[in-house]
C-alpha cells in the first residue's frame, strides 16, 4: 500500500475528524482431492471519513487513493455530519478520548514467497497427506492469508500506522465408516505472512498425524447420552464460549439495545474461578492473534477485564458508548474495510488460567465428556447458545474412553459459567477465528480448560 502522509489533510478537519486510508490483501489456496480448486490473490483499498458534531456522525468512502479523493471524503463526511447535526440537534458533548501515536508493521523480513511457491507448497502438502493416508475418501487443505494495512489520523491528535497479517492453513479429512462420511478438520498457522508461517509442509506432519489418529478414533466412537452432563471443555470450545455466547452480550451497543448483561456491573455472573479478559495486544509477554495497538477511533488499545472473579466489571466500548456510560474507552472500535465504519468489536476474548491440571480435571469426572473441538454455532444477546461439537470423548470413572460422534452443546452461557468446579492451568490461542458482526473481521479466542455441566446432544 502507498503511504501517505496524512497530516497534510488536517487543515481540513473542522470538528472531530477520523481520516482512515486501509488496503486488505487476501490470498487463497485451495486443493480438494489433489485438485487445485482455488488459486486467488486479490486487494481492496480506499480511503474514509468520519466525522462527529453534535451526537451525529457523518461518514465517506472512495476506493481511490489520491489526493482530491481524500479531501473529497473529508467534505463529504463533514458535510453529513453537519447535516444530521442540524436535523437531530442531540446537543451531545465531545467524545472521550485516549489518544496515542504508533507504528505496528508485522511484514515479514524475508524473501516474498511468490503465488506459485504458496500453490506448490498446498500441492506438496496434499500430497503427502494422499501418500500417508491412502485410506481417506476426501481431503481438503486450504490456504488463506489476509493482510490488514492502515494508516489512521485523528482531529484530536491520535496517528497510525499498523500492518497486521493472518496465515491460516487448514486441513479436512474424511473416512468412511459403515458407509457413512466421518470428517475432521483443523487449522493451523497465526500471526504473521506466509513467509514466517509456513515452512515445510513436513514441519505440520506430527500435527497432521494426531488429527488422523482423532479421526480415527472418532470414526469408531459412539453417541454421546443427551442431558446435562459434566464436562470439560477444552480451549477451543472455552474460547468460543467466551467469545460468542458471554463476549457479545457485553458490547455497549448491544447492551444499550437490551442484552441480558444490561445492568449486571457489579454482580456476580459467574463462578468464582472465572476472569474473562478481552486482550489488546499481548498475553504473557507474546502478542495475541489479532494485536490491536490503535483502534480505528484513534483510542489507545488496553486489555478490558470483563469478568473477574465472577463479577462482572465492565462492557466493551467505543468513544460513545464510552461516553454515555461515563467510562474510559479502552480501544474496542474496530472496522474490517476501507469502506465500513468502526463498531464496538471484540479483539483477543479469553478466560484466564486457573490451578488445575488437565488430567486432574479429567480424573475428577465420573461420568461425563472431555469436549475438544468445536464448529460454527450461535448465540444471542440472552447469553444462550448451541455450539456444534466435532471431537469429543466420553470420561467413564475419571479415564477418557471411546470418542464420541458430532454433536451439539447448548445452555445460557452466564448459568453454565456459575458450574465451572476447576480451570486448567494453560493457556492456548484460537488462530483462526472471524467474527461476523455485522462485517466480519478476525479476532482472537482462547483460554484455559473448564469443567462445567452443559446441555450435551445425542443421537
């Protein structure tokens, strides 16, 4: 992306200004069965505005980057914003502000790998799954890597410039059993280019081997016993729960427009054992998945303890909700391209690590479910939820047995997060995930092992 100096435009701003230029480049790589179905590389990237008078707000866009377009915008948005101001007369004051000054680039320092060098490596790697697995009926391995490049200037100070990428390989398996498809799938990959990610496709064979041994095992599993059940949930599935079904509850604009957790700061929601906190950009001394540094409002990015203890202590803002809640804003306002406007989004959710063992937690379990992956479900602004389960083994007198076929969990998050009994001592980051709130955008989720009673599906 071009670089552009955006202080030259400042002289324009006549109330609170976000000038915002952004350019996303994705690649995708697909093979199903040794067949290269996809091969696609492409970029959007264009320049908005966003300007606030009054309590009203007025926004532009333009997928050209030159000079005249930039101002263009700038007008535009300040024109709106002047508009509304006049027709809705909120008389609201200035918005919060946290202001700051960065610079985050994650661009790799090695030599680009060309389109044709990321097909080879896909083509490489599904073959050594065909040689290694000659039993498979289906395979799928997918590449897609997205790079986030934005340089931002706001009226009251705020400047930046980030480059955040994502590579994301994934790999679907199938097998036959009974004459019926059983498939698993997994990603791989994180933060970076697929330069500092990927390196030989042999490097992911152990991995690759233990999803085909959970494969297998599942080919030759049972039906879980529906009912409330104990069980422990592993990081993925404690990521997602933290994400989706407790995460967006707490998002101001969804609590101003009535979510179940309106009302709730200061009271306990959940057990004791629980600290949920959405992450900026580090954990532990390493960046998250989805580093936030500057939000796309100019705000100073800090981590936002939601929960701790089991009590809940604050909702996820941007500057106005911020503002009405009287709180400080903490780097919550996010948006995917050029063109979308910034909503109160999530970035790294995660609860924190407990004192338990794993294997404790297990042994502790007479009767129940060791619960590992999940895929897509859903949940709403109640807290209640249905997450797919797509690996999974039965715990009988404290030992994992056989493993258990797709299923479902579902339940009210904040009554399920009132049983957890342990909380794992480790820490494992979801890499792949994407948030469609309105606009889809990648965020990170993760977390520590929980032990819980949950609705679990059967048959």
């Amino acid at each position: 992306m071009v670089r552009f100096d955006l202080r030259e435009y400042a002289s324009l701003f006549s109330a609170y200004t976000e000038l915002r230029v952004q350019e996303n480049r994705n690649v995708s790589v697909v093979f199903v069965k040794g067949n290269n179905t996809t091969n696609a590389r492409s970029a959007i990237s264009g320049v908005s505005a966003r300007v606030y008078k009054g309590g009203s707000w007025g926004f532009s866009s333009s997928p050209e980057l030159t000079p005249e377009a930039i101002k263009s915008v700038v007008k535009a948005a300040t024109d709106n914003a002047a508009f509304l101001d006049l027709r809705e007369k909120k008389g609201k004051p200035p918005l919060p502000a946290k202001n700051a000054v960065s610079e985050n680039d994650f661009s790799t320092k090695k030599p680009k790998l060309t389109q044709k060098q990321l097909v080879e490596y896909m083509k490489e790697l599904d073959g050594y799954i065909a040689r290694t697995y000659p039993n498979l009926t289906s395979r799928t391995v997918v590449l897609n890597s997205l790079e986030m490049e934005k340089t931002l200037l706001t009226s009251d100070g705020s400047s930046s410039h980030s480059m955040i990428p994502r590579t994301i390989v994934a790999v679907v398996m199938s097998m036959e059993r009974d004459g019926k498809p059983v498939e698993l799938s997994k990603t791989y990959g994180g933060l970076g280019q697929p330069e500092d990610v990927l390196g030989s496709p042999l490097d992911l064979s152990d991995l690759i081997e233990e999803q085909y041994q959970h494969l297998v095992r599942k080919s030759e599993g049972v039906f879980a016993n529906a009912g409330l059940r104990t069980c422990v949930l592993d990081a993925d599935l404690a990521g997602i729960l933290a994400h989706e079904a407790i995460g967006h509850t707490i998002e101001a604009d969804l609590v101003m427009a009535g979510s179940v957790a309106s009302g709730w700061i200061g009271k306990e929601v959940a057990s004791p054992l629980i600290t949920l906190v959405d992450f900026a950009n580090t954990f532990d001394g390493a960046p998250c998945p989805v580093p936030v540094y500057i939000d796309d409002e100019g705000t100073k990015a800090e981590d936002a303890v939601v929960i701790d203890g089991g009590v809940l202590k604050t909702f996820l803002h941007n500057r106005e909700s911020a503002g009405h809640f009287g709180v400080q804003p903490t780097g919550n306002a996010r948006a995917y391209l050029f063109s979308d406007e910034p909503l109160i989004r999530m970035r790294n959710t995660a609860f924190l690590p407990g004192k338990s063992k794993l294997q404790e937690m297990i042994e502790s379990v007479e009767d129940g479910y060791y619960l590992m992956r999940p895929s897509n479900g859903q949940a709403d602004s109640t807290s209640e939820f249905m997450f797919g389960i797509t690996l999974g083994y039965e715990i009988k007198n404290g030992k994992l047995g056989k493993a258990i076929r797709d299923t479902t969990i579902s339940g009210i998050a904040f009554d399920v997060l009132k049983t957890v009994t342990m909380v794992s001592d480790d820490m494992k980051w979801s890499c792949s995930g994407m948030c469609g709130k309105k606009q889809m955008i990648p965020v990170g989720m993760g977390g520590p092992a929980i032990k819980c009673k949950v609705n679990i599906g059967g048959r």
